[in-house]
C-alpha cells in the first residue's frame, strides 16, 4: 500500500511527532537526521507537503524547497569539517520512502566513496543524437 | 589550475559552442548529454551563470534552475520510457568539472544500479544529538 499523507513517516515527522533528529524546519521543508547515515550527518531534506516524486512538487514550492536543500549543503560541511556533498534524490527507482526526499551526504576526499560507482557507457554512433531527440521532443 | 569562465567546458556549452547534445535552454540553465552516461539519457543540467557548487548558487537562481531540474526529471522517463530516475550533485568531493551539474539519469528497476551502494552505519548512543546541534548551530 502506498504511503498517504497517514501513514506516511515523513509527514510524521513533518507534524512534529518526532524533533529530536530534526536539524531545521519553515513553512516548505523540514531537515533531519537519516537515521541509516551513509555518514554522520547525513540529512534528509522533505517538502512539508506530501508529494511523491520531483516531478510531482508544484512548481510555486521549488525555490522555497531548494533554497533550504541549499542551506543544508552549506551548513553541513560547516558543521562537520567536510570539504563537499553528495545531493541526492531517488525518484520511484530505489526510493525508500514515496515522499520525496532529497539526501545531503556530507564528504571528504579519501572517505572511500566514489560520485559515481557505476561503469559508464558509451553512445554508439547516431545514439545520442537519437537519445537527444526524444527528449527534446518531451519537453516540447 | 580550477575551471573559470574562459576554460570551463560547460561553459562552453552554455556559450553555444557544440549544441549537438543540448537537449533543453533557457536563460537560467542548460541541459546536455553526459557523454559518458551511466545509462543513454543521462543529462546534465547547469546554471548559465558560472558558480562551482550548489552553495555558490545566488539564491534568486535557485527557483529557475531547479524548475529546469524538475522538468527534466519529468522529460526523460517520459522520452525513454524509463520507470524514475536518480538526480545528483558531487559538491567539490568527486565533482568532475567545478561548475555546477545536476546528473538526471534514467532508471528502471532491475537495471542493476542502487540507489545507494554503500554500507549504511549506525549512531553510537548519543551521537546522533550531537550530530545534529552542530548542524543546528550552523544554521543559526
């Protein structure tokens, strides 16, 4: 069963029923701890209001939305000592919790993770302008 | 010697020196092909004004850039029939080209990626608190 705006653990956390790993909080996001770090200091960033998907977050929210992602990339290497971070979102592939999330992972040069760990391709010839195409035709 | 604007390759792109694998511009972003992409359709997004990390980003930027972001997480399962997709940001730790990109990459389940590949830690008893006033205090 899909997670609603009831059962859903983030919304949990966005009414308040649990601040003690909350990191900051306004009208459009809420910050706190995963309590699974890839690192200490590993934060989630939630929309207050219950969407799924990237896609799915209206339009009117991004900036508030992202401005707090923003801080919290700035604030945690701040408060850690790390040099970078790893911002990520998983939308329906791999995504844990169906109420959209963004990761700040904090990171340091030689902490054993890689950006990317995956073996990049390549494109046979024609396949991107193809590839390009589609997407552009998408988003027309 | 770190990337500015007169060597920085996506701001070449931007310029609109190779327009072969721009899929979408506008005045605040372009989105391109990663020529090496972890799947076809692997885009890049980045702002047209030079910053390196996401906490360089002016904060009236945020809105139009992001809004780009999501318009593309939704263009590209749609033109590759792709069931979601992982978007991401390497600030400084394992961040190729100091100029700010946003990874949107197709995925689908069972294409053999993971969300997160890395092993998962725990909070010692009290570490979590701690954690999380640092990050506080540096939101303040």
């Amino acid at each position: 069963m899909p997670a609603t705006r009831s059962t859903c653990p983030f919304c949990a956390i966005v009414a308040g029923e649990d601040e003690t790993d909350v990191v900051y909080r306004d009208e459009a996001a809420v910050a706190f701890l995963d309590r699974r770090p890839l690192f200490p200091g590993h934060v989630l960033v939630v929309p207050v209001r219950h969407v799924e998907t990237l896609p799915d977050l209206d339009t009117a929210d991004v900036a508030p939305f992202f401005i707090v992602v923003q801080r919290i990339s700035a604030a945690v290497p701040e408060a850690l000592g790390s040099q970078g971070t790893f911002v990520a979102v998983n939308n329906v592939v791999s995504q844990s919790v169906p109420h959209l999330h963004v990761h700040v992972v904090p990171r340091t040069k030689g902490d054993g993770l890689r950006g990317f760990f995956w073996p990049r391709t390549k494109y046979a010839p024609g396949e991107a302008a193809s590839v390009a195409d589609r997407i552009r035709r998408a988003l027309a």
